[in-house]
C-alpha cells in the first residue's frame, strides 16, 4: 500500500527496520539506564528534593502555567488550521496577482523564526505577550499546514479536479467541494504533528514573559532555591509536556489508522522537511 506521503516499505526493508530500531532501542536503553545511575549517585533522587510537591500550591501553579500552555496553543491551533485553509487556496489561485503575492508571503512566514515574530508583537508592537505567542504561532504555523494542504491537492489524481468542472462547479466551488475534503484527509497526520510542534513551540513565550509552564517552572525553582529543586522541577515539568505531546500524538495515529495509513507516523513527519517544499 502507498500513500501520497511515500511508498509502503517491502519486507527486507520493514526487517532492517526493525533491526535498527532494536538496536537503538537497547542504546537508548543503556545511556538511560547510566544515566539515572549517575543521578542517583549525585543524591538528585532524595526525598529533600522533591518534598517540595507536598506542597498543593506548588502543584496548582504549575497546573495554572500549564493551563497557559494550553490556551495559548489552542487558540493558536484553531487560528493556524484556518489560515492554512485559506492560504492553501490562494496559493493555487488561478489568477497571478492573487497567487505571486501569498507566495511570497508564505516564504517570508516560513523562513522567519517563531522567536524572532513573538519579539517583534511583543517588543516593538507592544501587544500583550500572550496575544504575541498567539499571533506568532499563528503565522508560522499557518504557512506550514497551508503548504501541507496545498501538497495535499497536488497529489490528487487530476481526474478529481475534471470531474468536478465536467459537472458545472467553478474552479473555486470544485476546490472547497472535492478537492480540499480529501486533501484534508491525507494530510490529517501532518496537520495533527505540525499542532505539536505548536504546543511545543508555545515554550518560546518565555523570552517575552509569558507565564507558560516552562517559566512559571523556572521561577518556581529559583523561589525555592534552585540549587536543591531545580532537577526534581525539571523532570515534572517535562512530565507535563510528554503526557501532553503524546495524547495528540496518539490521536494522530489514530486519525491516520481511521483513513488507512497506519504505516504514517506523525512523530516521524512532523520532524521532516516542510511537505510543500518538493512539490
């Protein structure tokens, strides 16, 4: 079975696959292994330093910060799907002065850093840090799933597009009504891994105040010395994060299985190449 992502690997290659992933599998295993070694030689795992989660409050401010997170990433999620939609129809416009210009603004959205908007809205707009987290994710986001959406379309066999003119429907009435539902469909995966990216990306509203988890986590550690409580806060943290990532993980996969594509794995492609590039 293939895909419009790849073709479906063949038994030596899936055998080789899984040799390797064995092998790294048990590496990874071996340098975790040491290294929790090592840590509880350094007494990072004594009670003293992780008394301070008897506290409720301490857990209730990272419960809140986490919450930012959240938010931010969820806003920024819906803003970033929709403006993909619209972006990818734009770019396949029919008409030049529609089409040259997204173009452009697509290229200039991708190539600049999430880190570097966020600034920008924050320090030389002067909005508020969690309105420039959002808009900041919007942006770059909403240029990466629009040319995901836009992959998506060119890879339909074109007899879509025909039979959608043949019946009476405009360029644009064929686009929204047979072409962009399916195309929505394929790259379901990669929008879905491009969201957790975005969650993950939320992080960089720490250089501009935002209160999200990581910050929040920081000064709590400093609060209450970080010298004693900054690895028991650290690994909490991260916690957190990987309880998160990996349930919209798995609502990928599942998504992806629903549509017949169980070989994708949105962890995988969402630390590929932009998947509009090649096209």
């Amino acid at each position: 079975m293939s895909s419009v992502l790849y073709d479906a690997p063949g038994p030596r290659t899936k055998r080789t696959s899984a040799i390797v992933s064995t092998v790294v599998g048990l590496v990874i295993l071996a340098a975790l292994g040491y290294s929790l070694l090592t840590l509880g030689e350094q007494g990072l795992f004594g009670a003293d330093r992780w008394n301070i989660f008897n506290d409720p409050l301490v857990w209730l401010d990272l419960l809140r910060a986490l919450g930012n997170t959240l938010q931010a990433a969820a806003l920024a999620a819906v803003g970033a799907v929709i403006l993909g939609m619209a972006l990818s129809l734009l770019r396949m416009a029919e008409h030049r002065w529609i089409r040259i210009p997204v173009t452009v603004v697509l290229e200039f959205l991708r190539g600049l850093p999430v880190l570097l908007m966020m600034v920008f809205f924050w320090g030389v707009l002067g909005l508020d840090s969690f309105i420039a987290v959002v808009l900041a994710l919007v942006l770059y986001n909403g240029a990466i799933i629009g040319e995901a959406l836009r992959s998506g379309i060119v890879a339909l066999p074109k007899g879509q597009r025909e039979s959608g003119l043949s019946i009476g429907l405009g360029s644009l009435q064929t686009r929204l009504v047979i072409e962009f539902p399916q195309a929505f469909r394929n790259m379901l995966p990669i929008i879905v891994a491009q969201l957790v990216v975005l969650l993950k990306d939320t992080s960089l509203g720490y250089a501009i105040g935002y209160a999200e988890l990581i910050r929040r986590g920081r000064l709590l550690s400093e609060n209450f010395g970080a010298s004693q409580y900054g690895f028991s806060v650290f690994i909490v943290m991260t916690a957190m994060y990987l309880v998160v990532n990996l349930t919209v993980s798995t609502l990928a996969r599942l998504a992806a299985r629903r549509r017949g594509t169980k070989d994708v794995d949105p962890v995988i492609a969402a630390n590929t190449k932009d998947p509009g590039a090649s096209v």
